[in-house]
C-alpha cells in the first residue's frame, strides 16, 4: 500500500518537460528558469528517473538557448548514466532484491541508503551488506535462491 500512495504521488515530471520544451522554445527566460530546475533536480536527485529527466529537460532548455556545447556535454552524461546502468545488469541479481524486500532491517536500511545516497548507491551499498549477511548466514542465499 506504501509504494501504491508513493508510485501515485510522484512529481509531474511528463508535465514539466512538455512546458520545458514548449517555453524554452518561445523565451530565453523559460529556457534559464527550465534549466536552473533540471540542475537543481539532477544535483539534489535521488533515483535514477529523476536524475535523468532532470538531465532531459536541461538538455530541451539548452536547445531552446541554443547552446550547442552545453547540449552536447549533457547528452554526453545522459549516454554515460546509460552505459553505466547496461554495466550494473551483469551484476542484477532479482534474489537480493527478494531478500530486501523479504526482510524489514535490509528494507529499512536499503530505503534510509536511498534517501541520503540515492538510489544508485543505495542498491551498491545494500548487494555489499547481503553479500557479507550471507557469508555470515550461507543458509539465506538458498532461502532466496541467490546465486553467487
């Protein structure tokens, strides 16, 4: 029920960037307003969505400025957050993401990683910590089915 009321109250990213693209285009006022929001929503961002629209909408203003460069460096880190991601997939493993959820302290911890790391981080520092748990407790990684 808590990710049902969280997932329904989400910021109205789809809106911001349709106004972004829409305004940016008309007035170089808009297109600094949209990009000082894409900035500060990429630097205090904590999921990947987020950081990565924020990116986006950056990116629209810059277009609408017509700063070729500044577009250019953003698409560059949009591609390289990209990339990053298709790396970490390798290393995805859905039997942690079992035992997260599953238990309430790798949950809470998992959730408070979030908030004051990001999401990114968060999931890094929680496979360590299950990765050490089942060294301690071999037992969990069949419990979850975990490969190793």
């Amino acid at each position: 029920m808590a990710f049902g009321i969280a997932g329904s109250k989400l910021p109205r990213y789809g809106d911001y960037v349709k106004m972004c693209e829409e305004r940016s285009a008309q007035s170089v006022e808009w297109g600094y307003v949209c990009l000082a929001y894409g900035e500060l929503v990429e630097s205090q961002g904590k999921t990947e969505m987020g950081v990565a629209i924020a990116r986006s909408i950056q990116k629209i203003a810059l277009e609408g400025l017509g700063k070729v460069e500044k577009v250019a460096e953003v698409q560059r880190r949009l591609e390289a957050r990209g990339q990053e991601r298709l790396d970490s997939i390798k290393d995805y493993n859905p039997a942690i993401e079992r035992l997260i959820v599953s238990n309430p302290t790798l949950f809470s911890a998992y959730l408070a990683a979030i908030r004051s790391e990001g999401e990114e981080a968060a999931r890094k520092k929680i496979a360590i910590e299950i990765e050490q748990l089942i060294e301690q407790q071999p037992d969990l990684s069949c419990e979850h089915e975990l490969v190793r």
